[in-house]
C-alpha cells in the first residue's frame, strides 16, 4: 500500500482536453516540486489501472492519502482549482513549498 500523499493524472494522447491540459500538469508539477508525487497514466497503456480507479472520463485527476482516495476531478481544471484541493486536503505537506 503506498503511504503519503500521490497526485495522479489519468489522460489519452488522443484526448484533446488532455493536451490542452499539459502547460496545466507541467506548472503542477513545479509547483509540487516533489512534495508530493505526480503519476500519469495513459488509459490506453493502463487500462486496467483506470479501471479499477473508476475513470470514465479523461482527463481524471485523483489525489490519495495512505492509498485512499480524498479528492477527484475530471475534465479541463484550472490549476488553481487542484492546487486548492491539495492545500485544502494536504496543508502540511505544502507548508514547505515556496
């Protein structure tokens, strides 16, 4: 079971809100800096992955905590929007991110 906070993204290369989301997941994972793991999965590589996250739309991002779920949201999202949610889900592990 993996322990700590994980960020994943769920997207396809064919998907054109996944592209669109690129600059998005590039500048979070700046700003995450490490602090918190950033995976990516390809549904056409992974499919069994997405599935048993129960991803039916891409892109899907999924915050967990000690291998639960705590947070999820699909679609075009401003960055914003998921740094919010991990503050809000995670402050202590931010509090060192400049």
């Amino acid at each position: 079971m993996q322990t700590g906070e994980v960020l994943v993204e769920f997207y396809a290369s064919w998907c054109p809100h996944c592209r669109r989301m690129e600059p998005v997941v590039e500048e979070l994972k700046e700003l995450l800096n490490g602090h918190v793991p950033f995976y990516q999965y390809d549904i056409d590589e992974y499919p069994e992955d997405a599935d048993v996250a129960g991803v039916a739309t891409v892109p899907t991002f999924i915050l967990y905590r000690n291998g639960r779920e705590v947070w999820r949201e699909s679609g075009e999202i401003p960055g914003d929007k998921i740094m919010a949610a991990i503050e809000r889900m995670l402050p202590k592990v931010l509090e060192v991110k400049v």
